[in-house]
C-alpha cells in the first residue's frame, strides 16, 4: 500500500470511531446496568439491527472463502448459503424472536432455563463459549488479519496486524457495550455494502474490455454451467462443495441454528426497542442476504473467467482480482471497509461471550447477589481476557493444517445438540429437562462419529467428493438422532401438568410485543425471490 492508500485507511477508520461515539451518546440509555451494557438498553431501531445483524456475519472469512470455494466448484452452489439463511431469518423473526422478547431475555440459552431448567442452561451457555473462545474469536483474527497481509501486501509481521485488529475491537465491545458494537457495524456495512458491490462491478467491466454489459454477456455465453446452482456435480465430473441433496438434510439446521439460537446473532435482534423493530431489521436483513452473493460468490466466477490473474490456491482468489480491479487510490478505502467487516465479527464475538459468562456463571453460580454494575465491570474484566488470550492463540493458527475442515467440524460437535434443544423448547411443552442432556449428549457423540469416523463408499447421492459421507448429511442424522431420543424420553417420562404451568408463566414484556403488520408479507416476498433466482439461474446454466 503506498502512502495515499495508508492515509486514507487510517482516516476512514477513525472516522466510524468518530461518529460511533457521537451517535451512542445520543441515543437513549436505560436505567440498568446490564441492560444499558449487554442489549443496548433495548434501544437499537431496526436499521441499526439490520446493519449489526449484515455485518456481525459478513467478515474476510467469507469474502475469500466463499468466493474461493465457488472458484474451485466451477459452479454457483455456493449461493446455498446465503440463499437458505435468508429463510432461517424468516424463522427468527416469525417464530424465534417473539419468544425470546416476551419475557425480555438477554441471552438465547435464558429461554432453556425458562423452558427446561437451570442446568440445560448452563451446559449450552458452556458450549457457546467453547466455540466463541476455541474457534471463533482466534480464526476470525488469524484470518483477518491474513487476508488483509495477502491482499494488501503488507511488509510487517502477522501478529502486529493482529494485535492491532484485536485491540480495536476490543476497545469497542469491552469499553462501548453492545450499542458501540451495532451501530459502528451499521456505518461499517454501508461502506461494505459499497465497496463489496464495486469489485464484482469492476470486475464484469474489466471482462468486458471496459463494458459491464460485456462482462455479463460473457458470463451468460461463455461456459454458462459455471452458474449452475443445483447440482451434484461441476462440468468436470467433480463433487461440489454443497451437492444439492445437502440442501434437504442438514444445510437448514446450520442455517436455523446460526440465525435463530447463537447468541453472537441473535443479541442484535434482542436488542431491539420493540417486536415489530425487531422484526424490521431482521427481515431487512434477510433480504439483504440474496444481495450477499453478488460479494461472495460473482467475484469468484468472474475469476473463472480471467485467466489472467495470478492465482495459486483456491483463498487467493478474492485477493488478486481485488488488486486487479481497484485502483490504487482506492485501496486504503477498502482496506478500511475489510477492517470494519473483521472487527464487526470479533467485536460482537467478544460481546456476546462476555454476556453469557457474567450473566448465566458470574451471576448464576460465583455472585449470586452481584449489582448491576458488579456485573458489567465483570464483563468487561473477562472480554479484557479473552481478547488477549485470542491475539496469543490466533498467531498459533498459522501452525495448523487444513484449519477451515477441522473447525467446520469443531463447530458442528456443539452445534447439533442446541438446534434440536432450543426446537423442541418451542414446539413441544412436555419433553423435560433429563431429556434436553441427554439429547446432548447423544448428538454430540454421534456427530463425533460421523466427522471423525468418515463412512467409505456410500450411496453416490449421499457422498462428497472424496466417496465419504458428506459431512452436512452427517450433520442431519446426529440431529435427528437427538431429537429422536429427547421425543422418547418425553413420551415415557413427560413434564407435570405443574412444571408445564411454571414454563409457561411469563414475566412482563420490557418492550411493545405488537408484531409487524407487513411481517408475513414481506416473508413470502422474500421466499418468493429466492425461489426466482434458483429458477432463473438454473435456467440460465442449461
């Protein structure tokens, strides 16, 4: 990066510091400590929730991985994973968030106590932090901060960028609490929004000799199978990374549980002034999201086309037709943007770790009696550990091989059992608190089985590209498993008349319950969209 480049990175950060702050002090504070410091003081409109929500999700992990796993399909099955979170959000907003908002809960795993008990509780508040501290916090800076060394070609060691992606989304997250989080994220998405759209813009006109609709034609007549968007297999014969058959096993139960139980995501929505804000800016964002794969899927099948560009492994190709298209000028601006987009997902990571230990452990079990303020200063202490101790693990990472396969699957092993918990608190009334562990359990050991004890040779349909079997279907029978097992725990040992009653009673709602007129609406509008562009797409690709 030259000097420009440098100038105008480090103006346009500061700038979202800048007007993070002045934004925050005028926005309503709450009466509480904890709810001030850990939900915004229930205050965030649904735009700020929207943009929180966009870009808590959206990081460098994405933009490089997506696009270079698109590059190496040779096809568009990727679109899968933004297409199907945009109806999980539906779910968020329809049927999770109601939930959670009608007795005010700050955390996802608050609602398993109301609905099971203090332990189920407990044990899923532990695995969220597992994964936040083992994998999320220490990847998402490994990963940050080597993206943007690659794609910039910075002459300065690893882990100073590290430490400096670390230290400022520590600064917002431990000292700002989650309103600094969400609304710096919002100024953040706009620029993402921005400067996301403009490589994909760029790159179709640099197809086209300088013509956008050049570069588009190319696309639509030049090896058109590239836009395949179901299939089993790219026009080599190679098994893609997503096969369609995944999409009706297991690729909506990660979506489900990603956008409707994790407490990185789901805080953001929480947070808002009311149901029909929430509601708004979750919606919103769902929509948004079949905008998501003009970022994090074209860019990787303009590559395909330009065999010019230098090109070793499937992760470099967001970064070399980044510094292909972009004029130098241009490049501290979105340096500054890809910032944004990694501090978003550590700050919020760091947030929402911070809230499940000081409320559920610090509060639970250590200081029961613990004030408001006794809370958030305990907060903050252990947001202050655990971002250290990820800038020390994260440089570590570079030691690992094969990281994104092995955490993929770290993240399924906690992840099976809370989908089929939290599902069946909301739709059953009668399956008790023995059979959410012990569903647990079961599903954790049984995806441990499948991930880590591949099965050979099976069935063509349910296999990857190795003749394994596929890891989402893997994924889909550990869930089914423990729903199995909690259903017939239910049926044989099922909650008292009186233990249902005490779940079902509901403290006063902190914020105005009226859902979005507009909500259901919107919802199939959304499903009716995604359904057209699988359509059109498919019948592009012929």
């Amino acid at each position: 990066m030259n000097t420009i480049s440098i100038v105008t990175f480090v103006f346009a950060t500061l700038s979202v510091a800048f007007f993070t702050y002045r934004i925050v002090q005028k926005m309503k504070k709450s009466d509480s400590a904890t709810e001030e410091y850990f939900t915004g003081g229930r205050a965030l409109s649904w735009p700020v929730v929207a943009g929180s929500l966009l870009l808590t999700n959206l990081s460098t992990e994405q933009l490089v991985g997506l696009n270079g796993d698109v590059f190496g399909d040779k096809a568009l099955v990727g679109l899968a994973w933004e297409a199907l979170a945009a109806f999980a959000m539906i779910a968020t907003a329809l049927v999770f968030l109601p939930r959670y908002l009608a007795s005010g809960f700050t955390t996802t795993p608050a609602f398993l106590e109301k609905r099971f008990d203090k332990t189920t509780r407990s044990m899923v508040s532990g695995l969220f932090l597992f994964g936040y501290v083992t994998v999320l916090l220490p990847v998402v800076l490994y990963t940050g901060s080597l993206a943007l060394e690659r794609m910039f070609n910075l002459n300065v060691p690893l882990w100073l960028i590290i430490l400096l992606i670390g230290s400022l989304g520590s600064a917002y997250a431990i000292f700002g609490g989650l309103k600094s989080v969400a609304v710096s994220d919002t100024i953040n998405g706009v620029g993402l929004l921005v400067g996301g759209l403009a490589i994909p813009f760029l790159g179709l006109s640099a197809l086209g000799d300088g013509s956008f609709l050049g570069g588009v034609s190319t696309l639509l007549n030049d090896k058109p199978e590239y836009l395949r968007v179901l299939t089993r297999t790219n026009l080599e014969g190679n098994v893609v990374s997503v096969p369609w058959p995944t999409l009706l096993t297991g690729m909506m139960f990660i979506q489900i549980f990603y956008w409707s139980t994790n407490q990185v995501i789901v805080q953001r929505a929480m947070a808002a002034k009311s149901l029909a804000e929430g509601q708004k800016g979750v919606l919103f964002a769902s929509g948004m999201k079949l905008v998501g794969p003009l970022m994090l899927c074209l860019p990787g099948i303009i590559a395909l086309h330009m065999t010019e560009l230098p090109i070793g492994r499937q992760d470099q190709v967001y970064g070399a037709l980044v510094r292909y298209v972009l004029p130098d000028w241009s490049l501290g601006l979105f340096a500054a943007v890809l910032m944004g987009s990694i501090l978003s997902s550590f700050n919020s990571a760091l947030n929402s770790a911070s809230t499940l230990f000081s409320l559920q452990f610090y509060k639970g079990y250590i200081n029961k009696s613990a004030s408001g303020d006794q809370i958030v200063k305990t907060g903050k202490q252990f947001g202050i550990f655990l971002a250290i101790a990820s800038i020390i693990i994260a440089p570590m990472l570079a030691q690992t091989q094969s990281i994104f396969q092995y955490l993929q699957k770290v993240n399924g092993l906690y992840s099976v059992p809370i989908i089929g918990i939290f599902l069946l608190g909301i739709t059953t009334k009668h399956v008790p608190a023995i059979a959410a562990k012990v569903g647990m359990i079961v599903g954790m050991v049984i995806y441990a089985f499948f991930s880590f004890e591949n099965l050979h040779n099976v069935p063509e349909f349910f296999a990857d590209a190795s003749g394994d079997l596929h890891w989402l279907h893997g994924y889909f029978i550990s869930f089914i498993t423990a729903v199995f097992v909690m259903l017939a725990i239910g049926k044989y040992k099922p909650k008292t008349s009186e233990e249902i009653a005490i779940s079902d009673q509901r403290d006063p709602a902190p914020v105005d319950m009226t859902p979005w007129s507009q909500s259901k609406k919107v919802s199939l509008g959304i499903m009716g969209a995604t359904f057209a562009i699988y359509m059109i797409l498919s019948l592009v690709a012929q």
